[in-house]
C-alpha cells in the first residue's frame, strides 16, 4: 500500500515493484520527502536505503 501511495502505481504495478525489489522507488525527491518515504516503508516493513 505504502509503495503504491509514494510511487502512485495501480495495484499490478506496485505488486511487480515489490516482487523485483531492490531497486529505486523515487529518484530525484528532496531530502525531507525522501525521509518521509523511508518512515512511511519501515513501518509498512521495508527495508529503505537513501542514495
């Protein structure tokens, strides 16, 4: 669910994201809205990596 609020997927598409994790959700986002999309993926159980 969280996947598919950030990245703004339908279903199908946030389930495909998921299951060929890891790779990049966001790119070019500020540092603050990288933040709150970490917080918001650990607490839905991800594990989230800033680069």
């Amino acid at each position: 669910k969280a996947v598919r609020e950030i990245a703004g997927l339908g279903l199908a598409e946030a389930k495909a994201f998921v299951e060929s994790a890891p790779k990049a959700l966001k790119e070019g986002v500020s540092k603050e809205d990288a933040e709150n999309f970490k917080k918001q993926l650990e607490e839905a159980g991800a594990k989230v990596e800033i680069k």
